[in-house]
C-alpha cells in the first residue's frame, strides 16, 4: 500500500512539473507574441504616412497633368500665321469677285368678259349656290432683268472686323485660360507645400523613429533574452528538483522494497516457525492430553471417594479445555494457511444435531441455562455436505453463547429451503456495540466484556474462515444487553435415500 501511493506521489510530482513547463513556455510565447505585435503597430503607422504622401504626390502628378493640357489648350487657341494667310486669301476671293444685281419685274393685265343671261330657275340656283365664273380676268407676265455693273465692295473695313471678331475669341479664351492656369497654380503651390511639409516632417519622423525603432528592438531583443534566460534557468531549476524529488522517490522506493523483501522474508520464517511451532505442540501437547484423559477416565472407575472424584473431575475439564485450545490453534494454522479441505459425504443433518445438543446439555446445565434445539423436520434425510465442518462451526457458536451468557437461555434453530442449510443460534447474553460486529472475526481478537474469560479469541475467526470455506456467508444482529444472534447460511444438496453405504453411520473422518 505505501508503494502505491508512493508511486502516485512520484507521478503527481512528474504531472506538476511538466505543467510548470508548459505554463512557463506558454507565458514566455505571450509575452513574445506581445512585443512583436508592438514592432507591428509602429510599421503600419509608418506605412499609413507614406501612403498619405503618395496619396499628394499623385494629386500634384494629376494637377501638372491639367495644366500642360491647359497650355496645350491655349497655344492651339492663338492666332497663327496660317490663320492670318488663310483670312487674306479669303479676302482677296471676295474682292475679285462681280456684284451682280438680279431684279424681277411681274406685270398684271385685267380683262372683262360679258356676262351671258341666264334663266328664272338658274338664277334662283345660283342664289343657294353662288357660280365659280367672273367677268374679270386677270393676265401676269414676270420679267427677269440682271444688271452687271459691279457694286462698291470695302475689303479692308470686312477684314478688320473679321480680325477684330477673332481676337476678341481669342481674348476670352486667354482670359479663361489665364484663370485655370492661376487656379492650377494655386493648387499646385498648395500641393508642393503640403507636400514639403509632410516631406519635411515624414524625414524627421522618419529619423526619430528609426531611433527609437533601433531602441525599442533592442529593449524587445533585450527582454526575450532576460525572458529566455530566466525561462531556460527557471527550467533548469525545475528539472533539478524534480530530478531531486524523483531520485529521492526511487531511493525511498528501493529502500521500501529491500525492506519489504526483509519483513517478507521474516514473515516467511514467522510462519514456518510457527508452522513448526504448531506440529510441535501436535505431537508435544496433544498425544499427552490424551493419554491424561484417557487415565482419568480409567481412575474415575476405581475411586470411591468423592473428594478424589472431584479431583479427577477437574483434571479431566481442565485436560479437555487444553485440548480445544490446541485443537482450535491447529484449525486455525490449517485455515490460515489454505490447507483444510472440504470432504463431502453423506450425512443425516438431523441425527448431527441432536449429537451436538446432547454434547452441549451438561455445559448448559452447569450454567443452569436453557439449551434449546429447534430442528427442521425436512433435514430428517440424506443430504451431501462436510458434517465435520458444519459440527465445528456449531460447535463454536455455541460454546461462545453459552460462555457470555450469564442467565437465559441458548437456542440453537436449524432449517432447510432453496438448497442451503440455515443455522441460527441466538442467545441472552450481554450483546455487543455495532462497532463490534466488523471486529469479532479477527483472530486474537477479544471485547472488552469478554476479558477474564477463557480462551485466545480464535472461536469466530475459525466460523468465518470455516463457512467461507463452504461458500457460506454469516450476518449478525446484536443489541447491547440483549443478546446476540448468529445467522450461518451453507449449501447443502440432498442426495437419493440408496446412497446409505456412505451415511453417518460410518462416522466423519478428519483430514490429515
């Protein structure tokens, strides 16, 4: 158990170092990811103010761009020798040319014609109708006449007020010209100066953040490496005490093993000390109990003297109670020890338990206490179990009921259903606290109420590894003054009435 929970401290202090270390490289990427988004911040400012300049420079790119078309404009609009030729020449075409005058003379003849009677009914016609026909007729002849005297013709006034016509134009357009020009280099001195001034200030700004940028990349440079550096020591550090802890663990841990190996190896010659302790007191105590009880027994024929008698009486209860006491120590050194077998053979259950109540009736009757043994009639048959087994284990309840129970009466219940023998024995004894109930079943274990009593405290710890040997289980319900009660459950198969050869008549055989 300690190393388990060794071995789990060792992996909880391996678990927290590898999470400092990561937490401090987590920290230190951080804190790295941090300086360089700072370096980031400073170039997109930077970036962001060369944009502005270009953004100028290609105002005043487009600005030129309009003021050499303006020019271009104006040169065209000028009056150029060409011009001048091609008005003159014009004008001498005019100058040479004829005036023709054409005039048109239209002369107009009115006849009369007579007018024809006409009847009572025609004119009455006419009256609704007024007739198409009149008595004037009108005659018109044209006549076409051309003179070909030339007329005055002044060359000179119509070429001055063509020129004076063309430089007005020309004059409006220089006016107009005049104001775009001024007004582009209006714009263009405004740009230059914008641009100066941001030329100006972008090379000083330019200059200091250079500066600063060679100083704040040396400070950031500067910080990684006092970062890294106590990052790398601080794992250093970390590795050295965790190699510390882990190598004082492994230390602890061979230390533990070689001591384990060292009381294991003194268990292993404990027990087979007291192995031979055990097939010591076999042979040395338990031939001799014998023989003394078997001399007793021979005296109590032959002694008339009921003094003598009494003596006699005594060594034989004291020889028998040594006996159990040495029967007990090797049951339990064969159960501790997984040598005890299970046999089983035929029986008549019923038949063992009326042995068992009259072995226990003098007992009880000593301690003028009430033996009571209710038996279920269905156990009355042939049944196939270990009787020797099941005879220990009552022979064990009841000898501790009858011990711690003062006055009252022991009663030992037995009944049969679902295949398993259940076996009660309840008694009026002094009970115990539920604290109790968990320690009864330790071997060498007594309760405060049974001190003074005799015995090792072996009894219920042989019960409970004798009914587990069985595949049984035992519960236990106690009240403090009240008495206790021992629930034992076992299996036990029925087998056919014709197996008679192997009943109880033949009687247990104890397993070597």
């Amino acid at each position: 158990m300690q190393k388990v929970k060794n071995d789990i401290v060792t992996k909880m202090k391996v678990a927290a170092g590898y999470l400092f270390l990561l937490a401090a490289l987590f920290f230190s990427l951080l804190f790295i990811y941090n300086e360089m988004q700072s370096l980031v911040a400073s170039d997109t400012e930077e970036s962001s103010k060369t944009d502005s300049l270009l953004l100028l420079l290609r105002k005043k790119d487009n600005n030129t761009i309009a003021m050499l078309q303006e020019l271009s404009n104006a040169n065209s609009s000028l009056l150029s020798t060409q011009d001048l030729e091609r008005i003159i020449s014009e004008q001498d075409r005019d100058i040479n040319r004829q005036r023709v005058q054409h005039r048109v003379i239209t002369k107009r003849d009115s006849v009369i014609r007579p007018v024809k009677k006409k009847g009572f009914f025609k004119r009455l016609a006419e009256a609704f109708v007024p007739s198409k026909d009149t008595a004037v007729v009108l005659n018109t002849s044209l006549e076409f006449r051309t003179d070909t005297v030339l007329q005055p013709y002044n060359a000179a006034d119509s070429l001055h007020q063509k020129i004076r016509r063309i430089s007005q134009i020309k004059q409006k357009a220089r006016k107009a010209q005049a104001a775009n020009n001024s007004l582009l280099q209006q714009t263009d001195s405004i740009l230059s100066m914008r641009i100066d001034s941001l030329i100006k200030g972008l090379e000083k700004e330019v200059s200091e953040r250079s500066l600063q940028q060679a100083q704040l990349g040396r400070e950031v440079r500067q910080r990684s490496i006092q970062t890294i550096g106590f990052i790398a020591l601080g794992a250093v550090l970390l590795s050295v005490i965790f190699l510390t802890l882990i190598w004082r663990d492994i230390t602890r841990s061979n230390r533990y093993r070689k001591e384990l190996e060292k009381a294991n190896k003194r268990a292993g010659e404990l027990l087979e000390a007291r192995e031979k302790m055990m097939l010591t007191i076999t042979h040395d105590f338990k031939a001799p109990l014998g023989s003394i009880m078997g001399y007793t027994d021979l005296l109590a024929r032959l002694v008339a003297d009921d003094r003598q008698a009494f003596y006699l009486e005594n060594m034989k209860s004291s020889s028998e109670h040594l006996l159990k006491l040495v029967t007990d120590l090797l049951d339990f050194h064969r159960l501790d020890l997984n040598k005890t077998e299970v046999n089983n053979i035929t029986f008549n259950p019923a038949h063992l338990f009326d042995e068992i109540k009259v072995s226990f009736t003098p007992l009880a009757r000593a301690k003028q206490l009430q033996l009571i043994c209710e038996t279920d009639p269905a156990l009355n048959g042939y049944f196939k179990g270990d009787p020797l087994r099941i005879r220990q284990i009552a022979n064990n309840l009841l000898s501790n009921a009858v011990k711690f129970t003062a006055s009252g009466s022991v009663t030992l219940h037995t009944d049969y259903h679902d295949g398993c023998l259940h076996l009660t024995v309840t008694d009026t004894g002094k009970g115990m606290e539920e604290a109790d109930k968990q320690r009864i079943f330790q071997e060498f274990t007594r309760l405060p109420d049974a001190q003074g009593e005799e015995g090792f405290g072996l009894g219920l710890s042989i019960v409970h590894k004798l009914v587990h040997l069985l595949k049984g289980n035992i519960e236990v319900e106690s009240q403090p003054g009240q008495g206790s009660s021992f629930r034992v459950t076992l299996p036990l198969p029925t087998v056919d009435k014709g197996d008679k050869e192997d009943a109880l008549s033949e009687g247990p055989r104890e397993p070597q």
